[in-house]
C-alpha cells in the first residue's frame, strides 16, 4: 500500500481501491489483517476519519470486517467479490461506450472481435 493519492477523485474511495487492489494481488489474503484507519493517516497523512470512510464501505460491501479490539480483516470470499464489482464495472464504463461507438461507425461483431484479437496478438509479442 504505498501508492500516491492524487486529486483525481476522494481520498476515502482512493483508500478503498488501494485496499481493493491488494487484495486483488493477494497482498492481503483473505482473513489477514489489513492497516488499521490511524496506520492509513499516518502513512499517508489525512485525517483518519477519512481513511475510515473508506474502510467502513469497504466493511459495508462485505470485503473487510471487523474483530472487536484486534481490527480490520479480509472477509472470506472478498478477493471474488471484489473481482466480480469490477468486472460488472469494466463492463459499464468501458465495454458499453466501446460498443455503441462501433454501433455509430458502422463496425461489425466481427470486426471488433478481430481488432481485439489481433491487438492480442501484438502485446503478446511485446512482452
């Protein structure tokens, strides 16, 4: 958890995704312990209500909770949850838009279907 916060959008939300992300990494596993909201404001220098705003929707989505006097930990099946939000949200806020673009030019299923693949392809050569 050492990214840099940016002004891009909330800090809680940025503090959520971070949390989110390691999870996704398995930087921390489900039933570990993760930074408690005044290792949060410490380590990045806000408020620790506002690290526990991000935490707190994180418990409210089901991805963390809480042990009483121990602190916040990864639920059992967060990793999938999480996984399964953002692919719905991948899907909305790029899929959707690429979709009606191609609708408005004319491209066919096809046609995106072998611009896909054939980008595939050339990534895979970069590596």
């Amino acid at each position: 958890m050492q990214e840099l916060l940016n002004q891009e959008k909330p800090i809680y939300l940025q503090i959520k995704e971070m949390i989110e992300t390691d999870i996704l990494r398995e930087i921390f596993m489900e039933e570990e312990r993760v930074p408690s909201t005044n290792e949060l404001a410490k380590l990045y220098a806000i408020n620790p209500a506002t690290a526990a705003k991000g935490i707190n929707l994180l418990v409210d989505e089901g991805i963390l909770y809480k042990k009483r006097g121990i602190g916040m930990f990864v639920t059992a099946g967060a990793k999938e949850l999480i996984r399964k939000k953002r692919k719905e949200g991948f899907f909305e806020s790029y899929v959707k838009g690429m979709l009606t673009e191609a609708a408005s030019l004319g491209i066919t299923k096809e046609e995106l279907i072998e611009m896909i693949v054939s980008q595939k392809g050339e990534e895979c050569h970069e590596e």
